[in-house]
C-alpha cells in the first residue's frame, strides 16, 4: 500500500486542527522507506526520535 505525501499532509493538519501533535519530515531525494537504511538522513532523523523521543524538536 502506498501513502501519498499528500494524504500524510493532510492528516498531520488534521491532527494539528484538533490540538494533537504531529510530525511530518519530508526529506528531498529519500522514498518512504529509506528511514530502514542508515546511510540516509531519514533513518537520522528517526533514530533522533526515538532516542530523544521529542521529535517535534527535529528539523
């Protein structure tokens, strides 16, 4: 199954709306699964929030 970033924006300004918080990192050049290979700045940024588990502090 495939998620657009379409829908993934709109369900974070859904989720914003209605006072929860929600995180979207749209990374240039890296596909929806390159946050499993740790060469990428996707998995950084996942392994940031885990670790930190603040990841609305990530830019």
């Amino acid at each position: 199954m495939y998620l657009s970033v379409a829908a993934s924006r709109a369900y974070v300004d859904a989720a914003r709306r209605a006072g929860d918080r929600a995180a979207l990192w749209e990374v240039p050049g890296e596909g929806h699964n390159d946050f499993l290979n740790r060469t990428t700045r996707s998995w950084a940024l996942t392994l940031q929030a885990v670790v930190d588990q603040d990841p609305w502090s990530i830019r």
